[in-house]
C-alpha cells in the first residue's frame, strides 16, 4: 500500500484547453497488452452515460 500527499500538479500547456482544463486527448497516449503497444484513438464514452440526467 502507498500514502502519499500530492504537493503539485504541473502539465505542459499544449495540454491545456481554451476553458483552462486539463485536455486527454491531445496527450497522443497508448497501452501496453499482451506484448503489444496500441494507439489509443477517440473519447467513445463516459463514466455515468447510462444514469445521466436527461438535458431537457
């Protein structure tokens, strides 16, 4: 087990989007499995689609 307390945070502003927030997807990040390296492509998705509020 790890306990830590985090002190700074601190990003690159290429990463930044034009609201000031953090922006995933211009990180180009990819993933290891079972021996291989993939490209990670779009947002499809996100936690809580399905229980939403519905916009009126």
């Amino acid at each position: 087990m790890f306990i830590a307390d985090v002190l700074a945070i601190n990003a690159d502003e290429k990463y930044i989007d034009e609201n000031g927030a953090f922006d995933i997807s211009k990180c180009d990040l990819m993933a290891y499995a079972n021996g291989g390296y993939y490209e990670l492509g779009e947002k499809i998705g996100k936690f809580g689609f399905s229980v939403q509020k519905k916009k009126k």
